[in-house]
C-alpha cells in the first residue's frame, strides 16, 4: 500500500532525526518476545516515551492486537497528513 509506505518512510526519518540530536535514548525490556522472537521494549528518547510521540504525531497507531486500516485516515493528525 503506498499510503502505509509513505507513512512508515515519515515515521522512519522522524525517528531517527530526533535520535541524532538526542542526549539520551534507553530502551526498557518489558520481558516479553514478539512471534518472531524479538525483545519487545519501550524506548525512551529525552525521557519521551517514542511510542507516544509517534501517536500523538500520527506517524503509529496503538496496538489492538492485531493490524488494522492504518491509512484510512482514521489515526491521522492534520499535520502528518
């Protein structure tokens, strides 16, 4: 889907602008493993929890157990779009 592409592409360089002018990033193991056995953690950048940011910003959506219509236009803030 272009739309999700164009979305993910935005969120990728939003995320790593904001780690290049970082002080400091952590990430928080929650203990738990996705399907394809990789760490789940919370990341923090500033103190800013990046899941957040990215919500807020309409670059992610919260997770509802499983994938849904994220281009519709339903989670998108005016500025992203």
């Amino acid at each position: 889907m272009p739309e999700e592409r164009a979305l993910a592409e935005a969120a990728s360089a939003y995320v790593s602008e904001w780690i290049a002018s970082a002080r400091r990033v952590e990430a928080h193991p929650t203990g738990r493993r996705d399907r394809y056995g990789r760490v789940v953690a919370r990341i923090d950048v500033d103190g800013v929890d990046l899941a957040e940011r990215l919500i807020a910003r309409g670059l992610a959506q919260p997770w509802r157990g499983r994938k849904a219509d994220f281009c519709s236009g339903a989670y998108l803030l005016p500025a992203a779009r």
